[in-house]
C-alpha cells in the first residue's frame, strides 16, 4: 500500500473542482435563508468563471434560484469523469430518516424546517470549547467547492458539488488535547418539526457518528454548508452536516449541533441498531458484503445499470494511509 500523508496530495487530483466561495456562501446563505421565509424580489448571476471567487448576489427569490441551480457548479463531472447529478435529484431522493424513512418524503417534510438560529457546541478534550453560530462558521471559514461521489451504503450513489470547508480547519481552531482519539458528531432532536423523531423508530435519536481524529484531519472530510453554490436545503442536511466521501453515506449526519473530541471510539446509531451489519469504520469497501447484499457495484441516480464500486469510493490514493495494517474485512 502506497503511503501518502495529506501534505503530499497533489491538489490537481484533489481539488480539481476547487472554487473559493467565502464571500458569495455567506451571503446566498443568508438571502435564501430569508427568502424560505417569505421573501421577494429576484436576481441571480451567472457562473463565476474558475479561480474567481462566486459574485456575491443576493438570491432572494428561491424559485429564481433553483431555476439557475445547474448554473453554480464549476465543473460538470468528477474527476473520474461521472456527470454530476441534478439539483432535483440530489435534493429529492434523501435519506433523512428524522423526517421519514421514504426518500422522496423527505423533501416535501422538511422544506419548512427552522434553520435560523443555529449553534454548533464544540466540547470534549479540547483545549478552548466553545458553542460557534451557524453565521460565524460561514465568516470564518473560507467555503470553497468539492465535487464527491456519495455511495450510500444501499447500493446507490450520487455525484454532488458540496460547498463546504475541511473538519480539520475547524477541529484546529479548537485544539483537542494530546489525549484525543475520535470525534463524535450528533444531529439534532427537534421531534416537533422531525415526524420521524415522534413515537417508536427504528433506529436511536440523536443521531449519532462519529469517526478517528486523524479521519477527521484528513483533507477530504468536510463540515458542508452548500450545494450547486448554493446554501443546503434542510433534505441534504442543513444547514451544516458532516461530509466523508471514502465511507457510506451513513456516516455523513446531517442538521449537526455536537461535536465531541473523546478518547473512546463513539458508539454510532447504526452500530446500535444493527451492529452486525455496520461497523465504526463504513469504509466503502467492494470486497466486503453487507450481510444482506453485494457491495461489489452500485447504481448511479440517473443511470441505467449499475458501475463497479470502487475502494474507497475512488478515494484509495488520498485516504488508504489511514487504515495501513487494519484488517479491512473484520473493520467494516
Ligand atoms: N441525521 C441523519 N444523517 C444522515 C442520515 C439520517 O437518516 N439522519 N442518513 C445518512 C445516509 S444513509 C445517507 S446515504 C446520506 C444521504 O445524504 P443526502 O440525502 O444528502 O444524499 O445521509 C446520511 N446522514
Ligand atoms: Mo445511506
């Protein structure tokens, strides 16, 4: 196995879809935001040529918007050559299960969901805890734009242009302590506006994940805030949620409120619910089935017939360093 620490990685093959957005994610993120509450007016822009940053226009008028969704990604595949998917889709078919356990539900259920205010508590073994706004995130960290494949752990998988910055960047600014191992994300519990947090479910809320401290550190792993340029719909998580494109869907928890630098591997929902069937890691992994099905190919949304799942999801050359002598068929 090729080692390749995260300095190493050529940025070329990492962020080929790189576009900064810090000045423009702020701004749309906040426009819209008033606009799902009833706004007026209409403008938008066209796409920010690469390199430069996104024009700062102030999208008030939501339908407008989405009529010129396509028109904020900067690139129209991934780096494997994959078309990205449509904004309808990406936003359409969703596993969500807070608000329902049917994708297409979810959309229609949760497109009221308050957004505004929204505190992230960072907590633990950090050196300088601390509760940080959904504003300040998008003012202190630069947004830029990353392309991944999602591959969720069914046998499906998307194509999605994130907006978003490194966990790392975050996790810095609080600085865990040397006795640090693992972080621990938790959704939120909102059971009067999530129908799927009323009553008897399937699976434990919060929503739990979580994943190693050097996993976290890892340049791929992002907290996103946006898609298509735009700031996230409460279906795709909004409006901040973890990113993990080497590893099944699951492990990327939507609506995030916690974080939580441990020493202890965190026991993760789906671990809780069926811990024969997911593991800590969720590594997508095509030679390891799941107990009820092959992992080896999947269905692209959109697509006819299904493509060969790839290690890692494609992700092997930037990520494989972190799991050197772990046996990937028992650490599923
Ligand atoms: N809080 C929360 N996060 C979640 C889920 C969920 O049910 N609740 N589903 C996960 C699963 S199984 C997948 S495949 C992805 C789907 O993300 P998307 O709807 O944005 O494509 O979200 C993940 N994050
Ligand atoms: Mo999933």
């Amino acid at each position: 196995m090729i080692k390749i620490s995260p300095s190493e990685i050529t940025p070329e093959h990492m962020f080929l879809s790189r576009r900064k957005l810090m000045a423009a994610a702020g701004t749309l993120a906040m426009g819209t935001a008033l606009a799902a509450c009833g706004g007026g007016g209409a403008s938008s822009a066209e796409p920010a040529p690469e390199g430069v940053a996104a024009p700062s226009t102030v999208i008030t008028d939501l339908p407008e918007a989405l009529a010129h969704a396509e028109a904020y990604a900067s690139q129209t595949t991934d780096e494997l050559g994959g078309a990205l998917n449509r904004y309808e889709q990406i936003t359409n078919y969703n596993n969500f299960y807070e608000f329902s356990m049917e994708k297409e539900a979810v959309a229609p259920l949760s497109k009221d969901f308050t957004l505004l205010p929204w505190n992230i508590e960072i907590t633990g073994m950090v050196n300088k805890p601390q509760t940080i706004s959904y504003e300040d995130i998008l003012k202190n960290f630069l947004q830029e734009e990353r392309i991944y494949r999602l591959r969720c752990v069914e046998g499906w998988s998307m194509v999605i242009p994130w907006v978003g910055f490194p966990v790392g960047d975050l996790l810095k600014l609080v600085e865990p302590t040397a006795e640090a191992k693992f972080v621990q994300f938790t959704t939120i519990v909102r059971p009067e506006e999530m129908p799927g947090q009323q009553g008897r479910s399937f699976i434990e809320y919060p929503y739990i994940e979580g994943l190693r401290l050097d996993e976290a550190m890892n340049p791929l792993a992002i907290f996103a805030t946006g898609m298509y340029g735009k700031p996230l719909v409460p279906a795709n998580g909004a409006p901040f949620r973890l990113i993990v494109p080497w590893k099944y869907g699951f492990k990327s928890g939507k609506s995030i409120v916690k974080i939580e630098l441990t020493d202890t591997m965190p026991v993760s929902t789906w671990m809780k619910a069926a811990s024969n069937e997911y593991g800590f890691y969720g590594n997508v992994n095509p030679a390891v089935s799941h107990p009820r099905w092959s992992q080896s190919t999947e269905r692209r949304i959109g697509e006819n017939g299904r493509r060969d799942t790839l290690p890692f999801n494609g992700y092997a050359d930037e990520v494989a360093y972190l799991y050197e002598g772990m046996d990937l068929q028992e650490n599923f």
